[in-house]
C-alpha cells in the first residue's frame, strides 16, 4: 500500500509531506504510547495515533 492509498481510505489529508504518496508502506502502527512505538520500530512503517504533541513528530522522526 502506498502513502496515497492510506490517506485515502482513512479519510485523511496531508498538512505537509505530499511529496512522499508514491512511498510503500509495509506495515502500520496504532498506538498512542510513544514508547510502543518505540517497540515496534521497521523500516517502511505507518505511525497512527490520536496525539497530536511535538512527540509524536519526534518519534515519527526516528
């Protein structure tokens, strides 16, 4: 599934990042723990989570 394709059936919209719909996503994350984030840590991987903090940006980062 691509970045696009996910937006898509989530009903989402992108508030920046449009340049990567084309990626591949291989597998997503639900959590609003950061640290199981953390856990779960792949390559390729799609962050879902109700928390909108500056955390969760840096998590997203690593």
């Amino acid at each position: 599934m691509t970045v696009a394709e996910a937006v898509l059936l989530l009903e989402g919209q992108f508030f920046s990042g449009e340049e990567n719909t084309g990626l591949e996503v291989a597998s997503a994350c639900g959590a609003d723990l950061m640290s199981d984030v953390m856990a779960f840590v792949k390559d390729r991987v799609l962050l879902l989570t109700g928390l909108v903090n500056p955390q969760v940006i840096r998590t997203a980062e690593l």
